[in-house]
C-alpha cells in the first residue's frame, strides 16, 4: 500500500469517531459567535451523491444550499478534511508540492468545476501546510492562520486573529485527523493557554489539554488564585457534557447559573458543541466522495 493510501485510510477510520468532548449535544453553527448568535449556515438534508442536483436558485448563497459534487468547491462549509481526502485520491501526494497556481488549474480542469471559492483555496492551503510541514504544531503564527481557515475564514496574513475556544478545538481535531502523532511545542501550547485564559476559562479540556500546565503557570504568573478553580470548573463541566438533549429541553429551572464554575463550563459547552457540529459535517459530506 502506498503511502497516500495509508494515509486516506487512516484518517477514513478515523472519521465516524465522536468527538472527545462531547455527546450528540445541540450545536452551536459558528465558532466565533456567542450563544444564540449563529451567522453560519448548516448543510441540508442528504442527497443521493449519484443524482446530479438542480443550482440552487440565484440570488441564493452558495452557503444556504446542501454541498453537493457540483459545489464541494465553492460550498461555504465544505470540510478541510473533505479537500484533503479529494485531492490525495487524485493526485496522491503530488499536490504537496506544487504552486497554488498550478493546483487551481488542475482542480478546475479535473473536476470540471468554473471557479474555487477564496475560503475552499484557504482550506487547501491550511490542509497542504499540515502535512508538509510541523509550524501548526511549533509556530503560534501558523497556528493561527491554519485555525482561522479551517474554521471558515479567509487569514488575514497582516493581523493576528486571536482564535476562540471552539475554534481552538476544531482546528486541533482537524489536524489531529490530517497527521496524527505530533506534539505540540511550548510556543504553541502558550498561546493556545493564553487564548483560553483571555476569554475568562481556567480548564482545557481535550483536544486542547495540552495547554493545562501552561494555564497553571500563565494563572501562578498572572497571581490571579484563579488556579483553585481548575478542578471546580473540571468537575461541573463533566457534569453538564453528561446531560443529555431531552434532559436540557424539559428542565423546569435553568441548569447553568450566574456562577463562575457554569459561566466558564458553558463557554466550554459551546466549543463541544461546535466541535460536535463540525465533527457531524464531515461525516455528512463523506458520502460525496465514497
């Protein structure tokens, strides 16, 4: 077996695995909006990937319509691992190498489609840069600019977009699924802890528990006393991750109060829950290229 196709392979075995921080919990549509504010679409329902689709109707965004063959390249939601998957299957490994302007052409003219959106040729690019290199895993910049593409925004290369939380948690999944094994470096565990800790959280669960210690020492630095809350908040959030759908929709009295512990449990909730979201992307999407 080749090496792409072991590759491809591992991460279809992967793929279909829930997330680790989550059960079959509501999802929040975008990474970077607060609880209740959603501003991107979710994929429609399931398609027979044989049946060729109508265009959606003009005037219609491309990101309110179901990702079809027809539109995987423009589609505002296509999954990175999706391109990844694609492209190994038609190039193997031989795209790692060439020039954005090369694989454009060869995109466009093998898979017969018009145009490829800004954000698909972000997503490539961020996917291509996971496997050809470790900077996501050692340069908090790159880290940066891989998370914000596959989180669905184009990186602005001249400002540093500080990830949220649930971003955080999709992008290390993702490139847990791209290349697995790696380590992330002391640079890159920093930033991710300072993330967390400016958006008022204390614990990090996985896939971002890679940055506890650095937190503990960010909190010991800071001589905030905020690390005695660590286990407090670990604790209430394996509570509330435990409660299912139903239970949240029948509850007589609200389940999270004004307190620390559940303030900070439901900014964790909601990057599960995004993460879950994405995680079901994904597996929707699969169908169009099996």
């Amino acid at each position: 077996m080749t090496s792409h196709e072991e590759n491809l392979l591992a991460v279809l075995e992967k793929i279909g695995q829930p997330a680790v921080v989550s059960a079959e919990t509501p999802s929040v549509e975008d990474a970077s909006a607060p609880l209740g504010e959603h501003i991107e679409s979710v994929p429609g329902p399931s398609e027979d990937p044989n049946v060729e689709p109508q265009d959606p109707s003009p005037g219609i965004p491309e990101g309110a319509a179901p990702i079809t063959k027809k539109n995987l390249f423009v589609h505002h939601d296509t999954h990175p691992v999706v391109f990844d998957l694609i492209l190994l299957q038609q190039y193997q490994e031989d795209w790692f190498t060439w020039e954005p302007e090369t694989l454009w052409k060869e995109i466009t003219e093998d898979f017969r489609v018009p145009s490829i959106s800004d954000h698909s040729k972000s997503k490539i690019q961020a996917i291509k840069t996971l496997h050809i290199n470790e900077w996501f895993w050692t340069k908090w910049e790159v880290f940066c600019w891989v998370t914000q593409a596959v989180n669905n925004n184009i990186p602005d290369f001249q400002v540093i977009q500080k990830p949220s939380i649930p971003q955080l948690f999709n992008a290390v999944d993702i490139a847990t699924l791209v290349r697995k094994d790696e380590d992330f470096g002391p640079e890159v565990q920093m930033f991710v802890a300072s993330s967390v800790v400016d958006e008022g959280v204390v614990y990090a669960p996985e896939p971002i528990a890679f940055c506890q210690d650095e937190i503990v020492q960010l909190l010991s630095e800071l001589k905030s006393g905020a690390e005695q809350l660590i286990p407090v908040v670990k604790k209430r959030f394996a509570q509330i991750m435990k409660i299912s759908p139903a239970d949240w929709a029948v509850a007589k009295e609200p389940i999270l109060q004004e307190v620390t512990e559940d303030i900070q449990s439901a900014k964790l909730k909601v990057a599960a829950d995004y993460l879950s979201m994405r995680r079901r992307q994904l597996q929707d999407q699969l169908r169009l290229i099996r």
